[in-house]
C-alpha cells in the first residue's frame, strides 16, 4: 500500500483562522509518500495517527498506522524546511495508508495532527490537513470546508524567501498578544480573506498582506521578511502584489498578478528581491492510494 497528500499553501486567514475566521488553502504538487512496513516509526505524526486510530477502537490499523514510514523530502529543499505543511501531509498519507476509509481521513488526521502538534505548544488550525485531504483550492472554516476555484485569469508564483521559519513558535508568540491591536489585526486578517474569497483578484491579496503587516506591526513579531516587502513593491509595476503564506517569518511567500503579466519577468523580478521562484502549481488531487508517477 502507498499513500500520498499533497503540501498546502495557506494564502489569507493566517493566525485568524485559530479564531474560526475563513482561510483560503491551495494544496500544491508536491507531496509527502506513505508506505507500510516493519518498523516502527520515529515520527510523531506517524505514531499520532496509530493512537487516534487506537482511541477510535481500530486496534489493527492503529498497529499498521504506527510501522508506516513517511517520505516528505518532496517538501523541502535539501535540509531546508519551505514551510508547504510536510507534517500535515505525512498525518494524512499516514492515514489513509493503514486503511482509513477516505470518508474517515480528515477527522482522523485534523485529531492526530493537532495531538502531535499539541506538544509544540499550538494544535494548529487543521487548515492544512483539508487541504492535503481534499486538493485543490478550497476555503476552511471552523473544520468546515468549501471548495474553490483557482481563477484562470490570476498567475500564482510561489517563492521561497530563503528563511525557513517555526511555524509553531510563532503561533505561540502570535496567540499570546492580547493587545488591542493585536485583535483588530486578526479582526482585518479575517475581513481580508473574506474578501479575498469573494473576488479573487490582486486587490483582495494585496489587502491581505496589509493585514498581515499591521499584525506584524501590533505584535512587534517579524513576519514578514523584508525580501517579502521587496518583491511586493517590484511586482506592482506589473500590476502584481506579494505577501507571506502561512505563520509568515520566512517560509514559502506567493506573488499574485495577472495572467497577462509575463513570467520570466516575475522570476526575475523575485529573483531581484533575494527571492527564489518555486515550481509549484495547484494540485487538484487530495490524498491519493494510487502509487505516484515515475
């Protein structure tokens, strides 16, 4: 049995989405690689599985769920984290390769995978195991999901910005600001992927990273890398904007223009910024016990 789950790149919602606000997801072509064995894993994803499957009564693939080994190299550069949910999707394969019914996965894995992450001092939203669950592009709310639809006439380019940053310690920090502007911050970051939702264009992303900024700015948290701030001022020439994915702090950042604007441009523009343009595209697949292409 071999099981793969696509990465995620949460575009708006960040740090709001804890508080039930919407955030939109796209899962992306790259994938973490589920495979039973002898073994038993080292993996706290992993081993989180088996105990959820164990709570739940089902002793057998809680046994299997535990001696699976995960392979999420596809979600890094060499050693280096890009921050595209590896954990999420390695709960996710884990679990439908020892046999959860595709019905079943999503709750199985949202619960191990905040157990697991539990441990780091943030459970997480859940946001990245739907998208490893389900593909494509879809909006997460309060474990609720609705699917989207990536438009034609916007150009995504995922970036890398060099850093890899924790994702969980800077949840932590985030959630522990209790200022007013902290919460207004939220409260905007919410509004925006409302609005971001709605429209899907360039606008409503740049109006996301603005909310993004003003969290950063009420929390005193670097959260948006300066190479960020720089490809957002060159993409505006092309129509364009750029902005952090996820808890921000490094990690992966999208430019988001229009289809009309020209790539090499935008890759060289990035690239300018310190910037360095990822291969990426919307992976409409979900979670998948198919083998995957050679």
């Amino acid at each position: 049995m071999i099981a793969t789950a696509p990465g995620k790149l949460i575009l708006t919602g960040e740090y709001a989405v804890l508080e039930g606000a919407p955030a939109m997801v796209v899962a992306v072509n790259r994938r973490a690689i589920a495979t039973r064995g002898t073994a038993r894993s080292v993996s706290p994803f992993v081993l989180a599985v088996g105990d959820e499957l164990a709570a739940r009564g089902a002793d057998a693939a809680a046994e299997i769920a535990r001696h699976v080994t995960v392979d999420t190299s596809a979600l890094y550069d060499g050693d280096t984290k890009l921050g595209l949910g590896s954990s999420a999707a390695a709960t996710v394969a884990t679990a439908a390769c020892a046999g959860v019914a595709r019905d079943d996965i999503l709750a199985v894995a949202l619960a191990a995978h905040g157990n697991a992450q539990a441990t780091r001092g943030a459970r997480g939203s859940g946001a990245d195991v739907a998208a490893a669950v389900h593909g494509g592009t879809i909006a997460f709310e309060a474990g609720r999901v609705r699917r989207l639809r990536w438009p034609a006439e916007l150009l995504l380019v995922p970036f890398f910005t060099g850093v890899a940053a924790d994702t969980a310690a800077l949840v932590a920090r985030v959630t522990a600001q209790h200022s007013r502007a902290a919460t207004d911050a939220l409260a905007e970051i919410g509004d925006a992927s409302r609005a971001a939702e709605a429209s899907l264009d360039v606008q409503a992303f740049a109006r996301a990273g603005a909310a993004i900024d003003r969290l950063a700015r009420a929390t005193g948290i670097e959260l948006v890398p300066e190479r960020v701030a720089a490809a957002r001022h060159a993409l505006a020439r092309l129509g364009g904007t750029a902005k952090t994915t996820g808890a921000g702090g490094g990690d992966v950042g999208v430019a988001v223009l229009p289809a009309t604007a020209d790539p090499a441009e935008v890759a060289r523009l990035l690239v300018a910024a310190g910037c360095q343009p990822l291969r990426l595209s919307v992976d409409e697949t979900g979670v998948d016990t198919r083998p995957p292409p050679i």
